[in-house]
C-alpha cells in the first residue's frame, strides 16, 4: 500500500494538459502560507457606505484620501459620470453643487496633491480641492488625459487626444497652493515652470502611465519607458523595456513596481528593470482565447492571508487571480443557479487601514475580506479540480481510502453544512459526487474518511462547497494499491 497527496490547491494551469496531471481549475479558491485551501474573500458592507445603490449605473472608479475620505465614480463609459462622497451610510452627490455630470472616455484616474484631488477622465482632468465639494475643470489647459500622476509636487498626466507621444507635467506647487498644478505649457527645462517630455523609445503612441515614488512609468503598445526627476532636463527617461500593453487599465501597482497584461497577452510584472512574466505557461492558452482583451483592468488585493494580484475581463466575464506563493486561480460571482462574472468593478486600498473597498456592476459598494463568506449576502461557491494523477506509474491502480482534513463544527445551528468530493477516470463520466460532512456545532474531529473507490489507471478529481459558513480543506490524501497491468 502507498499514500500520496491529492494535490487540491488555488491552481490553474489550463494552457497544460490535465492528462499529464497539471492543474485544470480552480474557482474562488485561495492558500494560506500553511497551504490550507480556503475561499476567496467575500465582500461585506461597510457602515459608512450606503447599504443600498448608489445610484443606476456601476462604480467605474474609487479613491481613499489622505484625511479618509472616500469616493466613488458611477456611470457608463463613454459618457457621463458622477462623483460620490461616501460618509454616514449614505452618498453624496459632488457633482450636485456644480449641477452637472463629468464627462469621460474611460475609466477615471485620481491623483492627490495636498491641495486638490486631480481626476483624469479620458477627456478632462477635473479638480476637487481637498475637503470640498466644488468641483470643477483644472485650470492652465491641461492636456485631455486618461492618466494623472502626483509626483515631486507636480501633477503629470499623458495627452490622450492630440499628441499622444507625449507626457505633460504642471509647474510645482507646495502645501494646499493650487496655482502651479494650473500651468501647464511649453517644453522647458526650468525646473519652476511646466511642459512636457515625450516618449519615443520605441514608436508608440501613449497608452497609461503610472508613478512610484521616484519615477514615472510610461507603456505603449510595444514598450515601456521609465523616466526620472532630472535637475536639468525636468524628467529624464533611464530605460526602454519592449514590453508594451495590451490593456490601458490592467496596470496595477505592486508597491514599487507594477504589474500588466502586455502586447503578446501576459501578465507580467517588472520594477523597470527586471521583467518577470507570470503567467506562461499555465494559463497562456487561456489568454490567448479570450476575443477582446482591451477592457481588462487590474487591482491588487491585501487582507488577511491573500496578497493576490486580480485581472477581469469584463466582455469574457472571467477575472484571474495572481496569488503569491498559490498560483492562479479564478474568481468569479454566482447568482444562485450559476457562474456569473465578478461583481467587482472598481477598487481601492485604504493606505492607513488596508482595507479594500470595492465598488460593484450593480452600483453597490463595500469591502472585500476574508472575513466575508458572501458578496454582499450572495453566497461564493469555489471547487477546484486537480489534473489526471497517475501516481508514476501506468498500471492500474486501487483506491483503497482517501481522506480529507477539514475545518469542521463551526456552525452555530444544528444543521450540518457539507462540501462534495467527485472523481473520473481516463475522461470519462464522472462519478456520482460524495457528500462530505463539515460537521454540526461542536464536532471538531477533523478527518472524513471514504473507502473502496474502485480501480483507474488515471485518475481526476474535483472538490466543491457551496455554502456560506466557515470553510478550510486543510489536506487531501490518497491510499492506494498498484495492480497489475
């Protein structure tokens, strides 16, 4: 007799071959650092926010300032939006003091000074001077931007209409002052006046730019180029990478550095040095069938255990999540009956708190965490479905006993909740599924034993649990007897 794992995990290889044991799918599934399976976080409200609505149009865009206050963007892109203050339970409608809507080609970009919130929007880069609800448009004929940066007390944003070679930076401004983040003009090198630099490493029209801390990252279709605070020439570029973007709103910063479906459709990450790609080969394939990938966006996700890194494609309907140490894996909503695409639409990290606040296709807002077992009280079922094991060997082989270590009793009610185990051989039908008891209240034994599973030569398996209590598969584990040929 020989005992081997069954390796259930937050895993997705799909552009590998299952019969060759890889991965095939994991839904709503994540690992803790002890390599437990658990579901992925859930969304809850959360008392400042509105409990209902926002309004008839999705969260296009979020923002958490440095004094706490929170803000969403509703509306349907291209068109008109609206900017909301969340406080007190409820939404308060900015736009309602300057009686009228913003306009935006994409998906609103913010950008904090200490005196204004700027917001990029595809056509116009709005203000909002901080603690205020007098919106109005950024003064000095910026450019019509779809990004906007804060850096070095200066606003930078890209020329999404005219010149799209080119990234414009305001005059500096310090402390609550707004005057100089309202001057933009010619290329100078002054280093107390305004202008612009171009980017022209590779012969890309500009797609999105992001900064950090000490540098401005600027993609193309081809090619990404960082550029530097330069005494002399304002921003100086320092390196060309050809890894270019395929998607203007995947770009998620990963503290220093950044992370972007690029043009030959990865997902790759880079400090602007060093370009490491995370997703060939196991879901390469996967991306590669997706039709139209130009509407994808990104967002990072911190709480608890899961550090993951989360793309959706909203015209595929499917979201992939990077998570660190787990592979990938993918997220997605349920309605009841079935797999419906993420809800989430917008996201923002609180800076003081972590907390990540989420606005929704169906203009709600709240926080994802593992401490949520719903979104927003829909329940989030996850399975994951191991590739073909044929533990080394091509006889066939006796399932004498698995054994499953789970997290059970946890309920407060007598009912016992229930995960199901499946299996199918060599392709075909798959079995009938088994029902895997969580335990009622109090019943803390942590192990589920089932034996006699019959004969397989390969041998594929598939874990599910739809409910909405307290869940962890902390192991799975096979005994099994080699046969004859």
């Amino acid at each position: 007799m020989s005992e081997a794992v069954i390796p259930f995990g937050s895993s997705q290889q799909s552009g590998l071959d299952p019969l060759a044991s890889a991965q095939a799918l994991s839904i709503n599934v994540v690992v803790d650092s002890a390599g437990a399976m658990l579901r992925r976080p859930g969304i809850q409200t959360v008392d400042e926010f509105p409990s209902s609505a926002i309004d008839d149009h999705p969260v296009v865009s979020m923002y958490v300032d440095a004094a706490r206050r929170r803000y969403a963007i509703t509306g349907t892109l291209p068109g008109a939006v609206y900017l909301y203050e969340l406080d007190n339970g409820s939404a308060f409608n900015v736009l309602d003091f300057t009686n009228s809507a913003m306009s935006a080609s994409a998906r609103p970009v913010f950008a904090e000074t200490e005196g204004i919130l700027a917001i990029a929007t595809g056509r116009r880069i709005y203000k909002l001077p901080v603690g205020t609800k007098n919106i109005a448009l950024l003064g000095g004929d910026p450019p019509k931007a779809s990004h906007v940066v804060s850096q070095k007390q200066r606003l930078v944003a890209n020329d999404a209409v005219d010149n799209k070679t080119r990234v414009h930076y305001s005059a500096p401004a310090s402390g609550g002052s707004v005057s100089g983040h309202e001057q933009w003009g010619a290329q100078v090198t002054s280093l107390g006046t305004s202008g612009f630099f171009t980017a022209e490493g590779q012969p890309d029209v500009i797609r999105a730019i992001a900064g950090n801390s000490s540098e401005i990252f600027v993609w193309g279709p081809q090619s990404l180029e960082v550029f530097a605070p330069d005494n002399n020439l304002i921003y100086a570029p320092t390196l060309v990478r050809e890894f270019g973007l395929s998607a203007t709103y995947s770009v998620v910063k990963d503290d220093q550095s950044f992370a972007w479906l690029d043009n030959r459709r990865r997902f790759v990450h880079s400090d602007g040095r060093q370009v490491n790609v995370l997703s060939t080969p196991d879901i390469a394939k996967t991306l590669q069938s997706i039709s139209d990938v130009s509407d994808c966006f990104g967002y990072r996700v911190v709480t608890g255990h899961v550090d993951a890194v989360v793309w959706t494609f909203p015209s595929d309907g499917r979201s992939f999540a990077y998570q660190r140490g787990g592979g990938w894996s993918q997220w997605m909503g349920y309605d009841g009956n079935t797999w419906t695409r993420l809800a989430v639409n917008a996201h923002v990290s609180s800076v003081d708190s972590n907390a990540n606040f989420v606005g929704t296709t169906g203009s709600r807002v709240g926080q994802m965490t593992v401490n949520s077992n719903t979104d927003l009280g829909d329940a989030v079922p996850a399975y994951t479905t191991t590739g073909f094991l044929h533990r080394n060997t091509n006889n066939r082989k006796h399932c004498r006993r698995i054994r499953l270590g789970l997290r059970r009793g946890q309920v407060s009610s007598s009912t016992e909740p229930f995960a199901l185990i499946k299996w199918r051989d060599d392709e075909g039908a798959w079995s009938t599924p088994l029902r895997v008891g969580l335990g009622a209240s109090g019943d803390r034994f942590p192990v589920v034993s089932f034996e006699g599973l019959g004969v397989y030569r390969r041998r594929q398996w598939h874990f599910s649990f739809h409910g909405t209590e307290d869940f962890a598969l902390v192991s799975a584990t096979e005994e099994y007897d080699v046969l004859g040929v």
